[in-house]
C-alpha cells in the first residue's frame, strides 16, 4: 500500500502535480487530480482516508448514529489552525454547510444532497440530519467532501477564497507558502501539526505543473523532481531504465473513459455503442499503458466495488453483454449502421501534451475509421481540459471528452451520484431513466452491502445497455520516487490524505 516509510527529514521535496496546475484550492471547487492532492495537504478531513481505502478519526475523534437520519461527530480537541485559532466545532459546521449553498456551486453537492441540516450542537459537537437515510456520506467525509477550513477566514475571503498565496487557511501539515500562476505552488511545513503520524518530513515542497510527457520524464529522470503521482503511460518505458530511482504502481480508483457531451453525436446511443464495441482495450492496455491498466467495460471499476458485496457485482459484471478485449468490429459497424449520424464526424477532446491521451484517442481514431466512422482529435492546454469537467463553454465543439476519472472513495455511488441520474453533474447528454434514478437512490438509503450492490447492478444493466459512457481501461496509481526519498502511499489516497508529508529520507 505504500513505500517503506522514511528514516528522515528532508529541507525540500521537489513534486509534480498530475493535471497541471490547480483549478482553486478552494476544496469546494478542487474537482481535479492536482487540486485535490494539494488540498489533502493543507487542508484535514473529518474523516482519514487510510492507504487501503478504508477509514480512521481525523478531524472527528468519533461518529454516531442515534438513527438512521441523524449522524454526531464527536471533534478532535486542541486543533489549531496555521495562525494559531482553535478548531471549533463552528468551523466545522460551517466548511461542511458551505457545500449546500446555491451561491458557492460546490463540486462537492452531489454528496450533500440528502443533508437536511448542519448544526454545530456543542463546542465540540457537529450534528447532521438527513431528509432521508445516507450510507455514503459519513465515507465521502474522508475525501475533498470533508474537508474543514476556518469560518471566519473564508468569509472574509468570499470570492478569493482558494486563490492566491494567501487563499487558504486549515490545520494540516503544510502550509500554503507561495502559488506563483503557471509556475509553481510552494508548501512549507506545520511545525505544530497535531498528528504526528502526517507530521511533514519535508521542511518545504515546491510543486511544479508539467502536464508535458516528455518534460515530466526529462524531470524525473535527471532528478530535478524528487517524483510524482498519475505519472502517464507514455513515460513508462524510459523510467523503467530510470537509475535515480523506481516506478511503483498500486491499486487505483480511476479509469479511462469517452465521456459524451451534449451534442447530436454524443447523445446518439448508436455512436456510443459503436465506439464501445469497435475499441480493443487490451491493446490499448498493453501496447498504450504498458500493463499498468486492465480493459473495462463498466462506468465503474471493479476496484471500486464495495468489498463486501464483491461477488454480487461480480457476478452481473461476468453477464454483461460486451465486447471482447480486442473489440468486435463486426457488431460495432452493425451499430453504427442505425445511427442517422453514421456519416458524421466525431470530435474527441484530449488533454495537450499528455503523450498518452494522445495515443490512445490514436488508436481508438484508427479502429473507428475500420468501420466507417471518421473521428477528429482536439487536443486542450491543461486549464480548458480541467475546466471542461465544469463548464460547457469549455466543451464546445466536443462530442466526447477523452476522461481519467477516479471515485474518491471505494463505494460505486461515489460515482454514480455524479453520472447517470437526471442531475448528474458528468451527466452532460442530459441521459433521464426514471428507474436507472430510482434503484441508485434506493441503493444510497441501503445500509446492507449485498442488497446495496443488487439495487447497483441493476442500475448498471441499463446505463450500459446504451453506453451512458463509454469505459475504456480501469486504470493503476502509478507513482516515481527517486532513491533519496521514500514514504509515498501507492493507492488513491494519495489523493486525499496529507501524501506529500509522509515523503522523506530513504536514509
């Protein structure tokens, strides 16, 4: 699950961030890879993300609940923010309520939305009360959702809260230092940190934004980044030679999909379906990601399965009708022949830069054409691509969006409450079945793994049935470490527990 743990200090930790530079540090908005890692490290959660996926106290000591519609964190005593104030149990109250206000536009809503209330109930006391029951919340609570930051700094901040070198203010083990635009983000260490498990090793880190393959591999591989975490395929096969240091790769919640837009091409079942059936995932497996991803042929991964109810969704996965691991061309061209768009061209939007993304909607672009149908690539920079996910100003002239999504933790609803329902905030073709809805709200108010995951995969029978999304690969985490430093969780907590401060000394 992680490195061996460090044996020292070190004055400075050199990292890149995955996505490129932050969309906001604002954890209400910090919906990419880069944002959330940068995040986890100022910033603590009610709830700690452990490096198996499963959950401990952070900022809550203890959790309750007197019922199924009322759920009581008990909050961690002596906390202080970087200058100097109290945690309350206030602040808490009030981080968390922020996700509900219209106003603010929280990317976190999706797991609020079934929170009635939020009430500081003592001094070090948070009460939430549900209008229906929730088992998803208390454990979205150990991701960005729960994240806590001092009430009266963000008031006062309004607007700018998250942005700039002075945009924040939480208790975790760094501090935001400097964030220099298009540059750099510098965190230094909280010297009065109240965990010492997460106790920063690094006096300093200054975090870079190479979102280009072969810069990132020119960084890493003459040490001038100490690592990195998401580090893209492309670069597998020259860091594998690598003698300052290793790659390291772990189990991940993340998958790559074609996430269709609102256009006539994306909203065509027809496409979708004709695209899913045509690609060979397992060339794009071994050839594109160098065995570091497996085929997939479900919105969700299998390691995103509750692990409880493993073989109930199993065994639907093993049913499903879907290609093989190298495609069905047959089926795809029988596919594409109803669709009225069978002649139109497919735009596919892709990160600039990323090597892989690149390759991979290559390849998916040479299948395509094998059965008539003519795909485009537009390749973003960094900063429309991350802001793609949120805008559909950034989408325009999209028919589908090349994503490497991740659940934040391991329960299927994590995603699903973001894809298909109505209000889905990935649900960008607008995809509306009132029943697919009705078992993934059902499924959210059921407490018992099993019956939880029977009420999934029946949801999952019919948004695969037309290719809400269209999965590609599910995907590992892979991480570089240079030989000097060591401590790195391999999984996708990195994402969101304080990562960088257990990095230190190798020696």
């Amino acid at each position: 699950m992680t490195t061996p743990a460090a044996k020292g200090d070190i004055s400075t930790l050199r990292w890149n961030l995955p996505s490129g530079e932050p969309v906001s540090l604002d954890y209400a908005h910090a919906g990419d890879y880069s944002s959330n890692v940068v995040v986890a490290n100022l910033c603590d959660t009610l709830v700690r993300m452990k490096a198996d996926l499963f959950y401990a106290p952070g900022l809550a000591t203890s959790w309750s609940n007197p019922n199924p519609t009322t759920l009581v964190y008990k909050i961690r005593k002596g906390v202080k923010f970087w200058d100097g104030s109290a945690l309350t149990a206030a602040d808490v109250a009030y981080s968390l309520g922020r996700n509900l206000d219209e106003k603010v536009a929280s990317n976190n809503f999706p797991n609020f939305v079934n929170v009635a209330s939020i009430k500081a109930t003592g001094p070090l006391e948070v009460t939430v009360k549900f209008k229906q029951p929730d088992e998803l919340f208390n454990k979205e609570m150990a991701a960005t959702s729960g994240v806590i930051a001092k009430a009266d700094f963000i008031k006062r901040k309004g607007s700018a809260y998250g942005k700039g070198a002075n945009g924040v203010m939480c208790t975790g083990p760094f501090e935001l230092a400097d964030w220099k635009a298009n540059t750099s983000i510098r965190l230094v260490r909280n010297d009065t940190y109240w965990d010492k498990t997460f106790r920063a090793r690094a006096a300093q880190v200054d975090l870079s934004f190479i979102a280009d393959t072969t810069n990132l591999t020119l960084g890493l591989k003459s040490g001038q980044l100490d690592g990195a975490f998401g580090v893209p395929a492309a670069a597998l096969p020259a860091l594998t030679g690598a003698t300052n240091g290793a790659i390291h790769q772990g189990s991940g919640l993340g998958s790559y999909q074609l996430a269709p837009n609102d256009t006539p091409a994306g909203s065509d079942a027809h496409i979708r379906l004709a695209l899913s059936k045509v690609i060979d995932r397992k060339a794009l497996a071994t050839a594109i990601f160098h065995n570091s991803a497996s085929p997939l042929y479900t919105f969700i991964p299998p390691s995103g399965w509750d692990a409880e109810a493993k073989q109930t969704f199993q065994s639907a996965y093993d049913k499903l009708d879907k290609p093989g691991p190298n495609g069905d061309p047959d089926a795809a061209k029988k596919e594409l022949a109803q669709s009225p768009l069978k002649d139109t061209t497919v735009t596919i939007g892709v990160q600039a830069g990323d090597a892989t993304e690149v390759t991979t909607v290559t390849l998916i672009q040479e299948q395509a054409r094998n059965i008539g149908l003519k795909v485009q690539i537009k390749q973003m920079q960094p900063l429309q691509f991350n802001t793609a996910f949120y805008d559909p100003k950034a989408r325009e002239g999209i028919d589908f969006l090349l994503t490497k999504g991740f659940l934040s933790v391991a329960d299927p609803l994590d995603y699903l409450a973001l894809g298909p329902v109505p209000d889905g905030q990935f649900n960008w073709i607008a995809w509306d079945d009132a029943k697919t809805a009705d078992l993934i709200a059902k499924a959210r108010q059921t407490t018992d793994a099993t019956q939880r995951a029977g009420y999934i995969v029946q949801a999952q029978a019919r948004y695969e049935a037309v290719a809400w999304s269209v999965p590609l690969l599910s995907i590992n985490e892979v991480t570089y470490l240079n030989k000097r430093v060591t401590g790195a969780p391999l999984t996708t907590a990195a994402i969101f527990q304080p990562s960088l401060a257990v990095i230190g000394s190798a020696q």
